[in-house]
C-alpha cells in the first residue's frame, strides 16, 4: 500500500535530521501564507508527494478522482520572508 502524504513527509524529516518542531511547507504553501522563499534558499529537501486530479469520463459526464505523484520541495519557517502588504489609500 502506498504511504500518504504525511508519511512521506515524516519519513524524509527523518532521513535529513530535521527537528519535527521545525515548521516546513512547499514553495507555494509559504505563498498562500504570505510569506516568500528568502533569495538563495536551498530545499531542506524535495520529495514526491500525492496531488488529487480530477478527470471528467466524456461518456458518462461524471467526475473520477484520481491521485498522482507530483515533485515538492521543502523550505523551514527559518527560509522564509513574511510579505508585507502595502496599503491602499
């Protein structure tokens, strides 16, 4: 059976020694955060991980989910930059 996201991210902080208190995310989860990769950050490390699909079956018009493995890379909370929002006046 294949291991879950989760899994896949527990075993690679275990095979870098990265403390499981360090916070860690992908390039564009810091981005929906709001915050950006500092310049000249390196990956802790970069895995693959499961993303969802959906595929529309033209025949029958009905949505099937499927999963498939796609390349990420993760920075520390120690990589990254909040963006400052500027004001509109």
């Amino acid at each position: 059976m294949a291991m879950t996201n989760k899994e896949i991210i527990m075993t690679e902080r275990i095979l870098n020694n990265i403390d499981f208190d360090l916070e860690i995310n992908t390039y564009a989860g810091w981005n929906r955060n709001g915050f950006t990769i500092n310049k000249g950050s390196k990956a802790l490390f970069t895995t693959q991980i499961w993303k969802p699909c959906k595929n529309k079956n033209k025949e029958t018009e009905q949505e099937q989910k499927r999963m498939y493995l796609v390349k990420a890379s993760y920075f520390s909370i120690n990589q990254v930059t909040k963006i400052e929002q500027s004001k509109a006046s």
